[in-house]
C-alpha cells in the first residue's frame, strides 16, 4: 500500500480522530479504572517532581481551532498548565494546524523551529521526514530511557514492525482493542420510505437514490432545494484513497496502489471507475454545485443539519464531534429518521472508509533534539495510567464519577464540553489497547437513559458492524516499511495539483471533457513527470518486503475483538 495521506484520516486521523475517535479505547478492569481515577484527580495536588529546575523540551499539539471562549488556546490552558505541573519535565507546545498540517511541518523544519516531539497522524508524511534525516532513530533512546514502552514493543511485535522504517525504529506507536469507526454514511430513512426506495446497497443503487433524493421532493416544501449527497469518500467506495474533497490533503488515489496476483501495482482502474460515479452525481445535480469550494466540509454540514441533504458522509462517529453533528440535526429536524449504511459494493469490493486501525504510529523526535533524555521521560510519564486518566476523564468529584461497574462517567456532559471534551490531541502516545470498554464513546459519554444518545448508541453499533469487520476490510491492501527517497518525493509532489486539477476539471466540465480524456491526460503527465520511476521503486518494495516487514491489512483483524 501506498501510505499517501489518509484522508480527514487515517490513521491519520484513522485516523484518527480520529480525531478524538482516535483517542477511543478502555479501562483494564474496575478496580484499575477506580485507581487511575483516583490518582488522576489527586494528580494535580501530589505529583512530585525533582528538585531544581525542570528540563525543557518543545511538543507539537494539533491546533484544531475548537478551544472553547474563556479556556485560553491551544498552547495555553487548564491542560497544559496541569501537564506542566505534573510531568517530569517543563512542555512548550507547538501549534501545528490540523488541515494540511505538512505545509506547517515544512515551514517548522525549513525554519529551524520544529519541536522536539513530533505529533503527526499522516504515516507517508511521516516516514517522509524520516527518509530526509530530519527525524531521530529511537533504538539506543528506548534502550536507555523508556523501559515501558520498551516492554510495549517486547509484548507486541507488529508495534514494532509498524514503527520500523529503514530497519531503524523511528516511531512511536500506540495499540487499539478493536477497530474504532470514524467516517461513516448516514441516510435519511423517512426520506426513503417517503420515496418507496430501498437501502442502496451498490454504487449504481447510491446514484439512483441521491438522483431521487434532489429531484422528487422528499422534504415536501414543493421546492426543488434537496441534494442527494455528497462527493466527500465516493474515492473510497472503490478502495482508493480521497482526492476529491478539497483541503483532504489530496491526491491519495492518483499515486495508490493495489496488490493484483502479488503485483503492487498502480490503481489506474480504481480510480477511473470511481470518477465516473462523481461525474454522474455532479451532472445530475444530485451535488452542491459549490461542492470543491467546500474547503473544511461545513457546507456540506450545514445542508445535512439543516435538512437539505440525503446522504450526508461525516467523520468522527465515536466522538463528540461526530455526537454534535447528530445533536443540531435532530433539533433541526425532530421527525426526522436516519440510519448508517455500508460504503456501496463496487465491482472492486465493499470497503470500510478511514478508520482507527488497531496499530497507529504518531510520534517522533527531530533529530536535532538535545535533550532526548528528557524526551524520553515525558513520553514514559504520558504512558502512565494516571496521565491517561486525567486527560481523557478530568478530575474525579468534578468531571466524573465512578459507576456502579468502576467505570467514569460524566457528571455534567455540557461543562465538560466546555472544560475537557477538546483536549484529545494531548494523549498521543498512552496503550489504550490495555484498558476495557469502560472508554467506548458510548460507554464513557453517552447516556443510554436518554433517547437521543440510545438513538446514537444504536447508528455506533451499526458503524462498527458496517466499517470495522473484515467483510468491510480497510482501503488499502499493505503498510510498506519504507517510504519515497527524496527524488521520487519530488516528482510525486510536483505532479499531484496536475493530476487534481485534470479529474476535478472532468467532473465539473459536463461532456466537454470526458472521464475518458482525463484518465489519459493523467496518465500522460504522469508518466512525463517521471511517474514510473515510482511505479516501479513500489512494485519493487513489495517484492523485496512481502515477508519480511510489510503489514497486510487483512491481518489487522486478527487483532481486535
């Protein structure tokens, strides 16, 4: 596989979120859960740290935009002020925005100011930095200074294997229970059952119900004002990666690759049959004609939330962003009824869209680092149960409280939005995989008592039965253990806005410009950039790799619940 950015991914996200999805996972047991909640809220009282001033080292934080009015920023907050009372070392945070995140990585290393500890979810970009030098192999650090993680890597071999690049250990990886959804496809059902239309269940059946859905009137204001759905993920029906959602970090498909009869080869196919889908919504006008003008995804939010969309493809289902989403839609439209649908079957497969795979890799340190000790430190300190605890729950008594299972739970859902529920990107590193479901989104935040949450409760379990099995397997085929060398990198990034800008154009230029046409003038520059150089350093990659450090996806689900 290709590890060109995953999309609002991926792992990424994936990943991430997620996002905050990302951050998804569990308590050990209930006595542990009750422990670490314990000592998470006396964390901020009885931490002791050494005498005398504390090192000093620089750690990236994703800025997201979403520190509530009167929390401070990013960089500056209840958190961080928590964190740097208690951790064994004295943090600046780094903002690093999270749409396009590379450009400000670039621009941080160009300029000399990259911090010491890198947070970054895109595993090609990452990998990216390492084959350039401008990270540090971790091997001797660990060795000397990380017995904790060391013994995480001892007990899980494919950690190891994922964070490993050029036989060096560049990464650090964090380890998942189970498969935690982020994107997801949510329908209007009553809009359906109003239209007599099935569930669509292939890519064809989608076309005919966002065709439906603009043109016959399902709000019933006799306007002509709906949409069908979205171009947002249709790469992904065809188990290539998103190129068409403008600021997704791009251009995903245009270099993806797939195993076909143990060849690592170039997805032309896949993704040709994927902008004929596009084409045909565009030209149906079962799209908002602004759609590539839609740079983050809130117009397309905007027309879901406000009951003018019918198919509306949204990412963080297990977090709070993905439970807000769903909370202003019902208040704007209270007999509304909506259900999650499987990513259509194509003739290439049904595939699950980013999720979080069971095996993440985020962190890293610069290489002109000059305290890797204390790196080293703060990373063992964030792997504590205790850090674990506070950050994601808050303060025993305050934010949460100990259910009858041992579990947290919120004690007041709308001052934790306020005080805790954007402070994610804090908890980069900590084993997730080690706790128990007591940290499911539905566990540890929805309220199964009240009938919004049990509605959304239900559309998780949907998502983990549609987007988290192997039935519904992950995009891509493969993780290589090595990225593009510098020259290839340049050509793949000096072709990619050429390549956007050819399919973007054949989807909005109606039969002036055919999919046909555009699949060869992509070709053609691609091939005169030098795109076969990079065809053939994967296809070789694969062959030299396939049993000695390549991940099959596939495997990932040997892994989970």
């Amino acid at each position: 596989m290709n590890n060109r950015r995953v999309k609002k991914s991926v792992t990424t996200s994936l990943i991430l979120l997620l996002t905050s999805s990302m951050l998804l996972a569990a308590c050990s047991n209930a006595s542990k859960t009750e422990d670490a909640g314990k000592t998470g809220a006396k964390d901020n009282t009885t931490t002791t740290t050494p005498k005398g001033p504390k090192p000093k080292i620089k750690v990236s934080v994703y800025d997201r935009n979403n520190v509530p009015e009167g929390e401070g920023k990013i960089t500056d907050n209840r958190w961080t002020k928590w964190i740097n009372e208690n951790a064994p070392v004295e943090v600046e945070f780094v903002p690093v925005q999270r749409n396009n995140s590379p450009e400000k990585w670039n621009v941080l290393f160009a300029s000399g100011e990259a911090p010491d500890l890198i947070f970054e979810y895109s595993e090609a970009y990452m990998k990216e930095l390492a084959g350039k030098g401008q990270l540090m192999p971790l091997d001797d650090a660990i060795e000397k200074y990380a017995p904790t993680y060391k013994k995480i890597l001892a007990d899980n071999p494919i950690l190891k294997t994922k964070t490993t690049f050029n036989d060096k250990t560049y990464f650090f990886g964090r380890m998942f229970p189970e498969m935690v959804t982020n994107h997801y496809l949510m329908v209007r059902k009553d809009w359906l059952d109003k239209l007599k239309l099935p569930m669509p269940n292939t890519a064809e059946e989608f076309y005919q119900v966002a065709k439906a859905f603009t043109e016959q009137d399902p709000d019933g204001n006799g306007k002509k004002d709906t949409y069908g759905s979205t171009l947002t993920d249709v790469d992904f029906f065809y188990g290539v990666g998103d190129i068409t959602s403008p600021g997704s970090g791009a251009a995903a498909s245009i270099n993806m690759f797939h195993l076909q009869n143990d060849q690592f080869v170039h997805s032309w196919d896949r993704l040709q049959a994927s902008q004929v889908l596009k084409k045909r919504l565009y030209d149906a006008g079962a799209v908002n004609k602004d759609f590539f003008a839609d740079k983050n995804g809130e117009m397309a939010k905007q027309d879901w939330v406000n009951g003018k969309l019918g198919m509306y493809i949204g990412d963080n289902l297990e977090a709070v962003k993905g439970f807000s989403t769903y909370d202003t839609f019902s208040k704007n439209n209270p007999n509304a009824d909506v259900a999650l649908l499987p990513f259509p079957k194509t003739e290439f497969g049904q595939f699950a869209p980013p999720g979080a795979t069971p095996f993440q890799l985020m962190l890293a340190v610069n290489a002109t680092s000059k305290n890797v000790e204390a790196v080293m430190k703060y990373v063992e300190w964030m792997l504590k149960d205790e850090t674990y605890t506070t950050l994601k729950y808050g303060m025993e008594g305050v934010n949460y409280k100990l259910d009858a299972a041992g579990c947290p739970k919120p004690i007041d859902t709308d001052k934790n939005k306020k005080e805790k529920d954007w402070n994610a990107d804090f908890l980069v590193i900590n084993q997730v995989n080690k706790l128990s479901k007591c940290e499911s989104f539905t566990q540890s935040i929805l309220d199964v008592s009240k009938p919004l949450d049990k509605k959304y409760a239900e559309l998780i379990s949907q998502g983990r039965k549609f987007y988290a099995t192997p039935e519904h397997p992950f995009f891509n085929d493969i993780t290589l253990p090595l990225a593009l060398p510098d020259d290839l990198n340049v050509i793949d990034n000096s072709v990619k806005t050429t390549l956007i800008n050819i399919f973007t154009k054949a989807v909005v230029s109606g039969a002036t410009y055919t999919n046909e046409q555009a699949m060869k003038d992509a070709k053609d520059a691609w091939e005169k950039a030098g795109g076969k150089k990079i065809d053939d350093f994967y296809g070789k990659a694969y062959t030299d790799y396939k049993n000695k450090g390549v991940i099959f996806t596939k495997d990932y689900y040997k892994y989970v619940k």
